[in-house]
C-alpha cells in the first residue's frame, strides 16, 4: 500500500462510504445495473468507446482474463484489463499493458466525481467498473479483458457489448445469490452472452450445457466449446513452468506449449485462451496460434498475475492459492497431494457465506492446520472455522490475524515441509502483503 496520503484517504472514502461486497457480502449488490447505466451516462458511456472481451465463470476467470491480456499485449494491442478483487492494492483491478491504474489518476477521479458518487451512491464495485470504463477510454486502449464480478445478468460489468464472450465453468458457489442448482447458477452466467455475440464454453458439464444452447440459440450467438476444440497433455512441470503437448482437434495440428501458470487446472483456461485467440483473430485482431503459445510462457511477467498455485519459497516449500470454493479447492488440494514434504501445513480462512463444512472434509486430515480470519468483516472468525474443522477430522490452533498465522507456521517448519495457503483471496492477499 501507498504511502501517499492522498491515496490511502481516497480508497479510505471508497471502502467506507460505498458497500463492498467483499467485506459485508450481499447486503453490498444493488439489484440491477441501474446505478452502472447512470455513472458511465454522466462519464459519456467510456464503455461504449473500446472494444472488449467479456469473462464469466465460477472458477478460472481471473487466471483467463489474465493469460487473454497477456496475448493482446504481446501481439502488440494495447490492452485494459479489469479484474476482482484485488489481493494487495486496489490498483491491481484496472491496469494496461500490465501496469496498474496510478495512484494519482484514482485520487483525481474520485475527486473531479465525489459529487456524482454521492448523488448516485453506488455500490464499491459500480464505481469501480465505472473508473475502469473511464481509464480504458480515456487511455484509448485497443481492447479491454473484463471480467465480471459476481454472477453475469446483473453484475455492473454487462452493460457492455463485447467481441466475444467468454464462460469458463459452473460449479457451485454464491448459491444464496446465484440458485441452488448447477442450471439455475449457469443461467445467471448466461446473462453475459450479447446477441450475434459469439461465446465460448471453457468447461462442458451435462447439466448446464441445455442452458447455455438454448441462450446462444435465442441470441443467436455462435457458441464454442474449447474443450473439444483442444486437447492437452502435460509431459512435466518444474517449479516454474508446464509444459504440454497442445492438440487443435480441428486441424490435427500439435504443438509445444509451456506456461508459467503452474496449477493443474490451468490446462482448461489454457484451452479456453487458445480458443479465444482463433475466434479474436476474425475479428480483425493480428493473432495466431504461435503468438498465442508464446505468450502463455509468461503470463505472470506481463500481467501480474499473483496467487495462482504461486510458489512463494522453496527449502521449506511455500505455496498460495486463491482457490475459495469446494470445487477449486479440489483442484489445488489434488495438486497438493502431489508436493512431496516431511510434514504438511495449512494456513486456511474462509468468508462467512461459503459452505466451510463441505470444503473442509476435501482437506487432508495427516496436515498441521492454521486457522485465521482475515482483516474484513465478512470472515468466518477462525475460532468458528477451527470448530467446524475439528467436527471434520482436522486440527490446529486458531490465530486472529492471517500475520499470527504465517509466523506460527514458519516457526514450526523444516526445511523438508510444505506450508500451503488457501481457503479465500483475504487470506492470500494478506499472506502476500507479508511477503512483500
């Protein structure tokens, strides 16, 4: 964080006046994009004036609006990039050409619009769409990756009109927001895709897949499923990189592919990205399937990526991961089946409107476990998680802060362990605020 006063007392202004659904959950979301219509309406609707790409899903969003900006960027666009939350600064939502938004342009903007914002009193993330909007026309980007926030019919994102639109998956997660039911949450994504838009499916499930047909059917909008479009199969890994053979089931054409996104479910954004880059191509975009691979290698370097299976130290082992819900968390806990250690530790937290119960009993009971909260108001206080945990087979001490719990765990650390820390983006972006 900034030590320029300026600075710090806008984003102070902004978490205090305006709800922020990371902090006190839903009571933060506004119905509708009504107050996103009326912002960009007095911003002369900045959306309206560079080209996008739209990204929705439950899981693998930020990881794919990530690595599709790094393939803008290396072929030479000038690229936005809009993202949520952010693990350390605030900055990290809305950059170009993988630097963040600067810390003057955010004090100026909320400054020049305190009027506006106070009539119109939007929620954390409107206003926050609406200054990326702004920032991405007024530095004229050739074209802009945004992801949405929550959801996809009402998130404040979709009121624009993209290229393309892009669904990595559907899992459950937000069911108190999005429905109870795989098809009920995969309708609400659905509400991303524009007509004559076309959109691509990550991710193919039997129980979304009549949802998503029959919404680009009645937009019609060419849909494309980039799991049967690509096939991939990792040869070997290191602490850097994957490394992959890369089939385009279409041309029968294979390809070397290697990528500093090291988590194994990488592979499905990966060939969701390669999908992307061929359609974008049609679209006027000076793209190919080469530029693309070559860009995968540093996703991280050119975008800034951060807290996705990153490797924070080696000798003892220390890995993060933002993985939030039971179906990330499978992923990344499958994964680290695979790290070899002496003994195997934890630092988890969750927020209160997870379903900790069914999350916990995918983690292994053989670890030493670190409870802890992170500093907002929506986080399940680890004394209640450590609760839950123990009715789950699992143990550890509870620490009141993310700090108590990563010094606990170094100290009780070899040089042969591994310390995993996961569980919610608070935790993580804590944990990384400590590092640096």
């Amino acid at each position: 964080m900034s030590d320029q006063p300026g600075y710090r007392q806008t984003l102070d202004y902004l978490y205090e006046r305006l709800p922020m659904f990371s902090r006190i959950g839903k009571a933060a979301l506004k119905p509708d994009l009504t107050n996103t219509i009326k912002l960009c309406a007095a911003l002369d609707n900045p959306h309206e004036k560079f080209k996008s790409v739209h990204i929705a899903g439950t899981n693998g969003k930020g990881s794919t609006s990530h690595a599709l900006a790094a393939v803008m960027q290396e072929a030479g666009y000038k690229t936005g990039l809009y993202t949520s939350p952010h693990l350390v600064d605030f900055r990290e939502r809305i950059i170009i050409n993988g630097k963040e938004v600067s810390e003057e342009w955010v004090v100026d903007f909320v400054a020049k619009h305190k009027s506006l914002i106070e009539e119109i009193n939007p929620s954390f993330f409107e206003i926050t769409v609406a200054m990326a909007f702004a920032f991405f026309a007024e530095e004229k980007v050739d074209i802009a990756i945004i992801e949405t926030g929550l959801g996809g019919r009402l998130d404040s994102t979709n009121i624009i009109t993209p290229l393309l639109s892009i669904i990595t998956n559907i899992s459950y997660d937000h069911k108190d927001l999005l429905g109870n039911t795989l098809a009920e949450i995969a309708a609400e994504k659905a509400g991303i895709i524009k007509p004559n838009v076309p959109v691509i499916i990550g991710e193919q499930n039997d129980e979304t897949e009549r949802i998503f047909f029959e919404h680009s059917v009645h937009k019609q909008s060419p849909m494309y499923y980039a799991q049967s479009l690509w096939g991939m199969v990792r040869v070997r890994q290191d602490t850097k990189y994957q490394y992959y053979k890369a089939v385009n089931n279409a041309k029968l054409e294979m390809y070397d592919l290697h990528t500093d996104l090291l988590g194994n479910y990488q592979q499905h954004n990966i060939k969701t990205v390669l999908t992307a880059s061929e359609i974008l191509s049609h679209k006027g975009f000076e793209l190919s399937i080469p530029m693309t691979i070559h860009a995968l290698a540093n996703v991280k370097k050119t975008t800034g990526l951060r807290g996705r299976w990153e490797w924070l130290q080696e000798k003892p082992t220390i890995i993060c991961d933002v993985a939030h819900n039971p179906a990330g968390l499978h992923e990344v806990l499958q994964q680290w089946k695979q790290v070899d250690a002496t003994t195997k530790h934890i630092i988890l937290g969750f927020v209160k409107d997870k379903d900790v119960a069914e999350a916990l009993r995918l983690f292994p009971k053989d670890a030493v476990y670190y409870f802890c909260n992170a500093n907002i108001q929506r986080a399940l206080p680890a004394n209640e998680l450590r609760e839950i945990a123990v009715q789950n087979g699992l143990t550890g001490n509870a620490y009141a802060t993310v700090t108590g719990a990563v010094l606990a765990a170094k100290d009780n650390m070899k040089s042969t362990d591994a310390l995993l820390i996961t569980g919610s983006f608070f935790i993580v972006g804590e944990a990384l605020a400590i590092w640096k």
